[in-house]
C-alpha cells in the first residue's frame, strides 16, 4: 500500500483541547462523574464502567470540562476537555519497584491498576471486553508487531523502553497463573534490539497473523485457554508507567499515514490528542476520508475528531467516491484487488488504497474468497448466513467466538457484504445475553 509512516518522531506540543471517547470503547456502559465546567486533574476520574464501578477512567488532562457530547440513547460519545494554561494539576499514585513487585500480592496489584485508571489496557478473549479481576487468565499475550496498516512501529515506539517492558511482563507474570507470551514477527525482532531477546513466539505471516487471538488459535491446548487475557506492547509500555512512575501517563506514540496524509510519520502526542494536530485539514483537498486506528479495523472521522484510548494510529486516504470512467474496459492496473480478475495482480508497485466500493451489495455468490483470508479456518459466509437465520447454535459451532474481528473477509468480498460488521454485531449482543445470564 502507498502511505506507510517514516520511523522518525516529532514530539507535538500539547494541544488546547483534549477528549476521552467512551463510546469507542467496547461493551462498557459509562456512568459520568463529571459534569460541563467541572475543573479537573490529570488522573482525576471522569467516568466509570456501570458494570463494575472498579473501571475508572481517568483525565489524560488538567483544565475544565468544556462538553459533553452525547449520541442517541443519551451515550456518551465524548468528553472534551480545555486543557489549564500553565500548571495543569495531577494526582499521583504510589510507586512501584521491582523488589515491591515481587512482594506484592496479586489483589493489591490488581488494586494499584484500577486506582491508576489502566486496567483498560488489559481485555479478555473471546469478546475482547474488560477482564474481571476476580478471574485468573490461563495465559496473557502480548503484541509487539505492527501488520495491519498502518499502525506503530514496535522498533520505534520500543526504542529505549526494554527496561520498562520488561517491568511490564514481570507486573503480567502477577496477573495470572499461566505464561506470559510476548510475541513478533520475524523482522521485528531483529529490530528491536535488547527487547527482541524478551519474545517468546515469532509469528508468521500477513495480517492479522499478529493479532493475538490468531495467535491463541495456534498455539492453545485447551478449552480454559480461550479466556487468555491480551494487551498491546504500546498499552504495556502505559501501565508501566503508571506503576513505576506512580503518574498517570499522558502521552503515546501515534503513526500517521495513508495515501493522502500530507506528511507521513511517527508523532509523540498526548493520549486523546485533536485530529487536525496529526494532520493539518489546510493541506488536504477536504474530499479525503479520515480513518481512526488501522485501514481494516479503524472508524470513520474527521478532522473534528479526537484520538481514542486504543487507536494509535490516523489514515487519511482519499475518498474516491466519482464513478469510473468506461470502466468495464479498464484493465485494473492500478485497482487494488484480492481477485486476479485485474491486472494490479501483476503490478508490482505499492498501489493507493481509497474508499470506492466498486460496485454495489449483492448476494453472496460462494466464491470462498473469505474463507481462503479467514486467519482462524471459519467459514465466513456460512457463519453470516446462520446470523441472518438467526441460528445461534450453528453460527457458534462453525466458530463465530474464534472470530478475530480483522475485516479481511468484508475487504475481499466481491459482494461488498459487510460480514465482519455482521459478525462483530453478533458476537457482542452473544455477550450481552451471557452477562445478563450470569447476572
């Protein structure tokens, strides 16, 4: 793909606004604690999760609470806040050191990471939701590499920090009762220098062959294994932090890239940082599509918009929505393409990546295209057929729960099904009729 992000950083300064985004964070239910004027802290809780009040979220920013934006049904969609001119206030937090790690018991852990407001960065699997602390994991992945377009660098947002993710596995090895693994792909462990030789998997393969339930359904044994925790190697590097430095983090590394971001790189930006700081709408045309987190998994926005707590990265691509010209004869040079119908097949150039569908909906027609990318051995669209039946027993049993959420199987659909938008639909309304049960 044209577009990838150059390895060099530039520190932003920091901005006047910054937005925490619940309603970009899956399954959780907000209850605000603040309200529209409120003066804050960085640290201070903003909202919690009403399923367990233990889910704080915490202020990234030290100002007032400027707005409170909300969607239908009353969701909170974000709270902005006008970040305090000078001294901004912070609440600290205890430190933690290796020799208090190792003493500590795992409930007064579990205690310092929802006091620091991170236990966000640790999701369980299948349904990729908030972990219950009371649950031990049979095993925690942890991921290093970066394959879905285009996300961070591992040897750019890693360099310097092996200390400190290797406090990070150490505080996961606390966490649960099986291994910690922390994996890669091969070239990314010859970049990462002092941090390679802490891997414990080296993956292989295109995306999403690093997405850490792709990874489970390779290397679990059993049926307890398929509630393993998972964290990214960038959220790992967050909750460190916040233990060794007893300071709630306020800053990540974000990738800006896309065949029309205007410049193409690596930012040190603060955690819910403006989108129109990563990239500047004066020099784009206004018809480009803004793409919050990676080119297959990521949300529409705008340049109104603000980064989420788990997106690390901004696409801009253009929007390419005008009807081609004679395209029946087209041969497909330059069209992007998972069928060999084109001629893109033989071309060896990265190729521009935009928003044009090409066509419209249609049924499906069996090709087998998504159950050739599917990383987990599903059977796309039979599962998307059981949905529409709405035969839960049969979309379970041809492996909804394996789903990794990559959206390979919507991108090479000749149909333009939504499948993966399906699926992601039906295994979090799975969720909600198995919390209510257990309730």
């Amino acid at each position: 793909m044209v577009g990838a992000p150059a390895d060099a950083v530039n520190r932003l300064p920091d901005p006047d606004r910054i937005a925490l985004l619940p309603d970009r964070i899956p399954h959780i239910k907000p209850r605000l604690l603040v309200a529209e004027g409120d003066p804050v802290a960085i640290g201070a809780p903003l909202f919690e999760d009403k399923r367990d009040e233990r889910f704080k979220f915490l202020s990234p920013a030290g100002g007032t609470v400027q707005r409170i934006q909300f969607g239908p049904r009353r969701s909170v969609k974000a709270i902005v806040i006008a970040r305090a001119r000078g001294e901004e206030g912070e609440i600290r937090f205890p430190l933690l050191d290796e020799q208090g790690l190792a003493a500590m018991e795992r409930a007064q852990l579990i205690h310092r990471i929802l006091e620091g407001g991170l236990w966000w960065v640790l999701r369980a699997l299948p349904f990729r939701d908030l972990p219950d602390p009371e649950r031990v994991p049979p095993m925690i992945l942890v991921g290093l590499a970066a394959k879905e377009p285009f996300l961070p660098s591992p040897s750019v947002y890693l360099k310097d920090q092996a200390a400190l993710l290797g406090f990070g596995l150490k505080v996961l090895g606390k966490l649960t009762a099986g291994p910690v693994v922390l994996f890669s792909d091969a070239r990314s462990r010859a970049e990462l220098g002092p941090a390679g030789a802490m891997l414990t998997h080296v993956v292989e393969g295109a995306y999403p062959s690093d997405d850490p339930g792709a990874v489970l359904y390779h290397i679990k044994r059993n049926a307890a294994e398929n509630h393993a925790w998972f964290v990214s190697g960038a959220d790992l590097l967050l909750l460190a932090q916040l233990l060794r430095q007893g300071r709630c983090p306020t800053r990540r590394i974000v990738a800006v890239g896309g065949a029309a971001a205007p410049v193409r790189q690596h930012y040190d930006v603060r955690l819910g940082a403006p989108l129109a700081q990563l990239a500047d709408p004066g020099r784009l045309t206004g018809t480009e599509r803004w793409i919050v987190g990676g080119l297959l998994r990521g949300y529409a926005s705008s340049a109104e918009g603000f980064m989420g707590l788990y997106e690390t990265s901004l696409n801009i691509v253009p929007a390419d929505e005008a009807p081609d010209f004679m395209a029946l004869f087209n041969p497909g040079w330059g069209r992007p393409s998972y069928s060999r119908t084109f001629l893109s097949r033989l071309n060896p150039q990265p190729l521009v990546y935009g928003c044009k569908l090409h066509g419209d909906r249609r049924a499906c027609i069996a090709c087998l295209h998504c159950a050739n990318v599917c990383p987990v051995r599903m059977l796309p669209h039979m599962v998307y057929k059981a949905i529409l039946a709405e035969e839960v027993e049969e979309y379970l049993q041809l492996g909804l729960l394996d789903c990794v959420e990559c959206g390979l199987c919507a991108y090479v659909c000749p149909s333009k099904i939504e499948l993966s938008q399906t699926f992601i639909a039906a295994r979090r309304a799975y969720a909600r009729e198995q919390a209510h049960k257990r309730e």
